[in-house]
C-alpha cells in the first residue's frame, strides 16, 4: 500500500506555483484578497462549465443541447461543488475536459488533413498547467493520463485507417508534453525519493 514513509510525497511548489503566481499578480493589481478568492471560485465553477460545453460540443457537434445539458451537470455535481476548495482537484477539473477537447480537435484535424498547430501548441500549455497543479496528489496525475490514453485507444480501434498517424501524434505530442513539463517533472520526482531516504 501507499504510505508517505515508503513511496515518499510530492512536491508541492510545481502545484502552488501557478496558483500563487496568479495571486500575486491579482494583488499587484490592488485587488483584495477576499475578491480575489471569488474570482478563484467563479473561475473554478465557470471554467470547469465551459471546458466541459467545449468538450461535448467538439464531440457531438450536431447535439448542442447535450453540451449544455453536460456543462450544467459537470458544474453543480456533488464532488465539483465538496472539492471546490482544493486546488489540485478544481483545477483538474477545470482542465481535463479542455485537455481532452483540445486533443479531440487535434484528431479530427488528423483525420480531415488539416493543420493541427494551433490546436497542438493550446493542447501542450494546457497540459503544462493541468499536469503541474494535478501532481499534488498522484492519482489526479493518473487520472489525467488514463483518460486522454482511453480516448486515444478510442480512436485507434475505431479509425482504422488512422492508425500510423495516430500512433505517430501520440507520440510526438508525448515528447512535446514532456519536454514542456520537466519543469515540475524533476523536483517532483527528485521529492519522492529525497523524502523516501530519511
């Protein structure tokens, strides 16, 4: 089983970094504290609405009410509205859907033949902050990653003739990912086993 003693915890910083920088930027602009703790849980209910509308209009482009329907129940759920005051939770599910419409879009430009730079470069400065705030706790780590890999293996079983290119996007957009991310990949593993030897 997991226990701090034997698989160590993360580091904190790479999670609050962006969260306080925001802050900070918020207050530089004399905005009080308490307006900006508002802003923070109007982004959070609003942002996490829209990405979810972005994701299910990308998928069922001709069912505008589902999106609708679907952004209204992701906001005002149970866990969305007890998990509003963490920050690791708010902000995946902030950015989860985003990440995952982002990368819908980029396989359906795959598939039509069309550039997918605009949509790769969103898809990797979503990914850096999705992936930096979610590695406070692991499982949201996992949790991110398993659900772009199932949509992934969606599209390889079911787009036959898309299985090269969507290997080889894949793994370009995993290098990429990477290479955007070692910022906060580094220290956070350097944490786990630095706080496993004392």
């Amino acid at each position: 089983l997991w226990g701090l003693e034997q698989g160590g915890h993360p580091s904190t910083w790479p999670a609050y970094l962006i969260v306080e920088a925001i802050w900070y930027l918020l207050l530089s602009l004399h905005i009080p504290a308490n307006a900006i703790q508002i802003i923070f849980q109007i982004f959070y209910f609003l942002g996490a609405g829209l990405a979810m509308y972005f994701l299910v209009a990308t998928v069922y482009k001709k069912q505008k009410p589902a999106a609708f329907i679907a952004s209204v129940f992701y906001m005002f759920n149970s866990f969305m509205l007890q998990s509003r005051f963490s920050d690791g939770i708010s902000w995946t599910l902030v950015f989860l859907p985003l990440w995952l419409g982002l990368y819908v879009k980029i396989l359906e430009n795959l598939e039509s033949r069309q550039s997918t730079a605009k949509y790769t470069v969103c898809f990797i400065i979503t990914s850096t902050v999705l992936l930096s705030v979610a590695s406070i706790n692991p499982t949201l780590l996992v949790l991110s990653i398993m659900s772009l890999l199932f949509m992934f293996l969606y599209y390889l079983l079911f787009k036959a003739g898309l299985r090269l290119k969507l290997v080889k996007n894949l793994i370009t957009l995993g290098v990429i990912a990477l290479l955007a991310n070692v910022w906060w990949i580094i220290p956070t593993f350097l944490q786990y086993f630095s706080s496993t030897l004392s």
